[in-house]
C-alpha cells in the first residue's frame, strides 16, 4: 500500500482501510484570538453562568439567541458569525419582542409582554446602545443636506434614508429615523 495523505507540518496518524501501517495526517490549524471575546462566545459563556444559577427565563432566552445564530450562520455560509451578524441577529430578535409586547399590550395579555420585556433585556445585554431622538435628528439633516435633498421634498425620503443607513445603521433605531427624516422634509 502506497502512503497517502497530506505531508504538511501535521500530526500523523496510522491505520488504513486495507493495510494497518497507512500513514495519513491530520492538520491542526491555529488562530490568534484578540483579547475581547466575540458575542457568540459572550453568548455562551453567559448560558454556563445562567445554567449554574437556574435562571430559567435568562437561559431559555440565550437557548433561542443560539437557535438563532445557528440559522444565522447556516444562511450566511459560515461556521461562526461575526460580531456585526450577530448584532444584526440580535437586532431582528429585539425587534420582534417589541412588536411582540405592543400586540399583547393591546391584547391585555400583561402577563406574555411581561415575558416578551425580559426576553427583551436579555438579547439587549448585546447589543449597542441606539442614538436618542436628539443625535438621530441631527445625522438626519446631515443626511438631507450631504444627499442634496430640499425640504419638502417628502419624495426623496428613500435617497435620504439611504444616506443615513449606510453611515449610521448600526446605532440608528430605523423607525425613530425614518420619522425624524419625514418630520425634517415636511417642514
């Protein structure tokens, strides 16, 4: 039997599907890790800490942040998402609570928003604090002013958002901008 394999700076290891003496190796890869860790790793050490203190509504949150950075990394093609797609993960799970805890509001089922309101607090540990009205309000007239939009001209919103988006996206909440860019052309 021929020796087959990889003759790289690997380990070897021996043993053949015909022949016990194959020589086949297996490659170890190594990368540098910084010194702050990844939200994924956050994510995960935060579940051991929530495990070991049985705090259920903590840990049954960080099991579906998990669930859905698995989808995450499946639907971008990678094994493990960065941090901007895991707050773009993050941002969509945060979204949806809030719409969640305005239904059950205006249902009266207090006691599911109250449940939304924690899963809520939990996925916002990760993410970025979002500009306030006052900050978003200013990025929006420099937005209208670099796109060369005029005021009242309420058409060109999309040209403006889309300035605004493209520098601003991961610290704007995009529904307070998309109001403070149409409050800022109707003028």
């Amino acid at each position: 039997c021929v020796a087959q394999g990889s003759f790289q700076l690997t380990t070897p290891s021996f043993g053949c599907r015909h022949h016990s003496y194959y020589y086949s190796t297996t490659t170890t890869t190594t990368t540098t890790t910084s010194l702050q860790a990844s939200i994924v790793d956050e994510v995960t050490a935060e579940m051991k800490a929530s495990m070991k203190a049985r705090d259920t509504t903590t840990l049954s949150t960080i099991r579906l942040i998990r669930s859905a950075f698995a989808n995450a990394a499946i639907e971008h093609g990678a094994d493990v998402l960065t941090d901007q797609q895991a707050q773009q993960t993050l941002r969509k799970m945060a979204k949806m609570r809030q719409e969640s805890i305005a239904m059950f509001e205006d249902g009266g089922a207090t006691d599911r928003a109250d449940a939304e309101r924690a899963e809520l607090a939990v996925i916002e540990r990760w993410l970025p604090t979002l500009a306030d009205e006052e900050t978003t309000r200013r990025w929006a007239v420099e937005a209208i002013e670099s796109a060369g939009v005029e005021i009242g001209d309420v058409g060109k919103m999309g040209m403006v958002m889309g300035a605004l988006m493209k520098e601003h996206k991961a610290k704007l909440d995009g529904k307070l901008a998309q109001k403070i860019v149409r409050e800022e052309l109707s003028k």
